[in-house]
C-alpha cells in the first residue's frame, strides 16, 4: 500500500477549475447574504489547505453562515444539489481535516462566534463553533472557572475545531482532552436536520452519543455549537523550567515522575533545536547549548504543594536535570507564568525562523517507549538528511517531531514524507497510535489500514455511513474508501478503493 502525494504551490492548481454554478452561487447568496460568500479564485486560494500544507484544492466557493439555520440551510441545498461540503474553522488543522477533497462548497464557521451563556453555578459553558479557544479564557478571567482544554494552538483554533479533532493541549495530563470536558453538541447532520446530543447535566441516560460526535473530523455532521465543562481553579502551582545534558535523562526523568505517583498539570518536553529556535524568537533565557528542556507544571490544594514541589526537585536531581527556573503562581494569568506558556505554545511559529517549511507529526507512544522513539526520530533525521525538531506533550507520550524542509525542492519533499512515514511507522511498531490530536485527516489514511484490522475499519465506515449515507459531508476523510488503504496520485482528487 502505497499513498503518492504531490505539491502544488498556489500558482498551479492541483486539478481543472471550473467556475460554481451561478445558480448555485444565487442560491448559496440568498442563504449567507453577499456579504458572506467568495467564489472568486484568487479569494479561494487561502482556503486550498490548511496547517497540513502539502496537499491542496480549491473549493468552489466558500460560505460564512452566522446562525445554525443557515448551515443547516446550506447543506440542505448542497444535498438537493449532490454537491459535497466540508466544514472548517479557523483551518489550524495540522492533517487536511478541512481540505475541501473534490472541491465543493466549504462551509467555514468563523462568523459563528458568540459565547451564548456562562453559567458560574452550574459551571459549563454554552459557545458557537466559531469562538477562538483564548476567548473563553479570557472572558472567564477573574471567575474562579476555566476551560481546560488548551490546544498549542489556543489563540486561533476554535472550539468547533477542537471538538472535531477531540484537541488535546499541554494540560490534557492531568484534566484530559476535549471530549472530557464537553457535555453537549449541537450538529447540522449531513442531510441538514439539527440535532443536539447530550446537555448541560453530566452521565445522561443511554448510549454516550456526544463523545461519539467529539472526534468524528467532520464525517458525521458539522457542529455549531457546544456545551463545555468549566473547571474550578487551582488554589497554587508550580511551573519548572529544567534542562538536561541529554535526551536520554530528559525521558527518564519524565519515566521517574509518572512512576512516583506525581500527576502533573503539563509535562512538556522540547529540544535543542526547538529551544533554539524559541530562544531566537522570545528571548526567554533558555541556555541554548542543552540538549533537552523540561516543562513541569504542579497545580493544586496549596496544602502539599511546597512538599510535592521538593519531590520533583529530587526527582529531577536524580537524573541529572539542572533546575534552571521555577514560578510560583496563583492564577495563570499571571505576567512571569504567561510568558513561559506563550514560548511554549508558539513553538511551532518559531520554526518558521529556521526552515522554510515544515511538517509537523502527531504519534503517540507508551511513556516507557519515549526514550527509543526519540532515538529512531534522531536516526530517521540522519537517514533522510533532514532535521527534525522536537517539543512534545511528553506526559501522555503525544509527540509532535517537526520535519523541516523546503517545499520548492521536490527531492527534500520526498525525503519529508519519507521520513513522516517512517516516524508513524515506528509508533505503530512499539504499541503506539499515528495521532493523538491532530487527526488523521487525508495526511494519514494510509496508516489506518495498519493500525485497525479489516474488522475494525468495517465497523467505523457502518458508522459513517449510517450517519452520512450520500458521502457529501467531509468525503474521502478519517476511514478509507472501502476500509483499504487510498491511493492518492493528485491532491485533492478523490482516491480509489
């Protein structure tokens, strides 16, 4: 099984362009107004990808409803029509989640952005798929609540978007990903009906239907709006800056602190290239010859904390990490912990100081395994003769390798994808997954078949099918055609069994 993946920069298209229908585009117009629609080419282009830049098409026309209605209007249409449609927010998917496969129409949710009700006494949320994850936070600033869920990509990605990919973030350790903190969705299905699954209470009666919707990428309708848990704060924390002469310590630090009964907020891990990288960027005052920096964070009762605070420090002593920073805080909000967690959560712009291009992998190992995968990651880098920077959620065994490249040279473009293969690959082979939150997108179709037996992928397209007979909302997405593997010779076509 093979998957053959070409570029195209913007001035190429990937496949024939035909402009929509005009009878399409009235009718689309009648539903948005004027003022929410582009069909023109050169407004098209910035919606041929996503983050995962290596596949690209055009959709026909991109639509920006501004209520539940008016989604639900649109894909009615786009089933009267046979048209396909896709949904996307702000397009930080890191997979091709929203790449509109075969063109169509792409239905984007960014105008939906209201924050509908906070409810501080019964602690949840009600947002339109379009809020930006950080605007939650902040209009819960000074509350005592948070939302937890806190995507790298936490100041654009929407929550809609997160709901679709089940997002994790660096704090998913210990409060858990997406679908651990949404209790209800409202859903456009792919035939235009409304529906909304599960509601402001926990543990409702019968199948859990709401985390089936969290993570479905889009396959099983399009989410307009959700009901988030809100957590109560912390009462104190501790965040570590610590920086290790090896890779090796740095994993087996993470190993000693899992071991010891010690459950983190966050846990996170970057290397030398990457704390390069940040440091050029945001001048923290990461010493830039370590080989590996570790991010602790402790969060909790204030009770206990100075005395699990000494425990980590032991720990660390242990495997040769030296403590190079430490921030008491009792909010997040505060100036010195904010600076540290924007560093961190701007990691993947502070690439684009060092390499043109990049493509960032999402696998998923055993904690045991992480000290190998970073060594096959190393091995895999000097194979290729690329480099392959690091920073990762090192707690739950998440990593994001970062494969640098320059799309403008095929050959470095073959040995990217080479390598993106190899690194999957090597996280299937010592028990792990291909994604633990960005998705599988179109980028990793091929590995599914590889991942799940013929049996698994049979059921998941049941699914799929039963909730999206006609196949126009998200094609050629998450479960291959005919639970194979797809081959792909053009971007954006739609694949063959």
């Amino acid at each position: 099984m093979s998957s053959s993946i070409t570029t195209t920069s913007p001035a190429t298209p990937s496949r024939p362009r035909s402009h929509p229908g005009l009878a399409l585009i009235d009718r689309l117009t009648a539903i948005v107004g004027s003022s929410n629609i582009l069909a023109n080419r050169d407004e098209l282009l910035v919606y041929e990808c996503d983050g995962y830049m290596l596949e690209r098409t055009l959709p026909d026309v991109v639509v920006f409803p501004t209520c539940t209605e008016q989604v639900a209007a649109v894909v009615k249409l786009c089933n009267e029509l046979g048209v396909p449609f896709v949904p996307r927010g702000a397009g930080t998917s890191l997979a091709g989640g929203t790449l509109a496969v075969g063109g169509g129409v792409m239905i984007c949710l960014t105008r939906m952005r209201r924050i509908v009700e906070i409810n501080h006494r019964d602690r949840y949320a009600i947002v339109e798929a379009g809020v930006v994850n950080v605007w939650l936070t902040r209009a819960l600033a000074g509350t005592g609540l948070h939302y937890a869920p806190d995507p790298s990509s936490q100041t654009s990605c929407t929550i809609g978007g997160n709901v679709g990919t089940n997002s994790g973030g660096p704090h998913t350790l210990k409060y858990g990903v997406t679908v651990n903190h949404v209790l209800g969705v409202e859903m456009v299905m792919p035939d235009g009906s409304i529906v909304w699954f599960g509601g402001p209470t926990r543990d409702n009666p019968g199948y859990d239907l709401t985390g089936l919707m969290v993570g479905n990428e889009g396959t099983f309708g399009i989410c307009t709006q959700a009901i988030v848990n809100l957590a109560r704060d912390p009462e104190a924390g501790r965040t570590f800056l610590v920086v290790f002469d090896s890779i090796d310590a740095c994993a087996q630090t993470i190993s000693g602190l899992i071991a010891s009964g010690i459950v983190p907020a966050a846990l996170e891990m970057l290397d030398n290239l990457m704390i390069n990288a940040v440091e050029r960027a945001f001048k923290m005052g990461f010493p830039t010859n370590a080989q590996s920096l570790l991010i602790i964070e402790l969060d909790g009762l204030e009770a206990g904390m100075d005395r699990e605070a000494r425990a980590v420090e032991a720990i660390v002593a242990q495997h040769g990490g030296q403590l190079h920073k430490s921030v008491a805080f009792r909010t997040r909000q505060e100036p010195e912990y904010k600076a540290i967690w924007k560093a961190r959560k701007s990691a993947f712009g502070a690439i684009g100081r060092i390499s043109p291009t990049y493509c960032t992998q999402d696998g998923v190992v055993p904690r045991t395994q992480l000290p190998h995968i970073l060594r096959e990651i190393n091995r895999i880098a000097q194979d290729h003769d690329l480099r392959i920077a690091n920073v990762f959620h090192a707690g739950d065994g998440n990593i994001h390798p970062i494969v640098l490249f320059d799309e403008r040279d095929p050959d470095q473009v073959r040995r990217a994808l080479s390598a993106s293969r190899a690194l999957l690959e090597e996280c299937i082979k010592v028990g792990g997954s291909v994604s633990g939150e960005h998705g599988i997108g179109v980028e990793k179709l091929e590995f599914m078949s590889k991942l799940f037996t013929h049996d698994d992928l049979e059921v998941m397209a049941a699914v799929r099918d039963a909730l999206n007979p006609k196949g126009l909302c998200s094609p050629n997405k998450l479960v291959p055609i005919g639970c194979g593997c797809v081959e792909r010779t053009h971007p954006g076509r739609r694949g063959a069994a």
